[in-house]
C-alpha cells in the first residue's frame, strides 16, 4: 500500500483562483486536477463533455447490443431453413465499436 504525501506550492493568489476554477469547471477536485493535468501531459475533460463522452457510450452499447441480436438471429435455425448468411460484417462492427469505447474510456 502507498502512503500518500504532501506537495506545497507558492503562487499568486490569482493563479491559484484559476486554477480552483478549472477544476470546478472539470468537475473534480483541485489535487485531482492538478495530477490529471500534470501527469497525463493533457487537460482534463469539462464535466459537460464527459457527460457527453458517457452518453456516448452508453449509446453505443445498445447499438451493439442491437447489433448482437440480428446476429444471432440471422445465425439461429428458428430465422431460416437456409444456411446462415457470413455475419463477419456485423462481428467487425461489433469489434470496432468497442474499440470505440475503449478510446472514449480513455478521454475520461
């Protein structure tokens, strides 16, 4: 287990405004905000946009969920007496569009 340990910095009291600010404005607390941005070479999402970035994955799942469903259909001997039709087209969407979510994941 890690211990965790203090930093100080010495800035202007205006900096320091700022920098509360675009952490509130993220949605997350000034030491968070200060390890995101420092860490990961990046700013950190607005809490708009990762409600948005959420919303989009949510809505993902159920497209590929969907999708999961016609293919099993298409593939079930209840659908048809024919032989299943090659659904390697809607295995790829599934494939990419979890790989999709796992880039949006990421952003978070």
């Amino acid at each position: 287990m890690t211990k965790n340990v203090g930093v100080t910095i010495k800035l202007p009291l205006a900096q320091r405004q700022l920098l509360h600010k675009k952490a509130n404005k993220a949605g997350i607390s000034l030491t968070k905000f200060l390890i995101k941005t420092a860490l990961n070479d990046q700013t950190t999402n607005t809490k708009e946009q990762r409600e948005a970035l959420l919303a989009m994955i949510f809505e993902l799942h159920k497209a590929g969920n969907n999708l999961n469903q016609i293919a099993h259909r298409l593939n079930s001997s209840k659908f048809t007496n024919a032989p299943p039709p090659h659904n390697f087209e809607s295995r790829q969407a599934v494939t990419e569009m979890k790989e999709v979510i796992e880039a949006i994941k990421k952003l978070l």
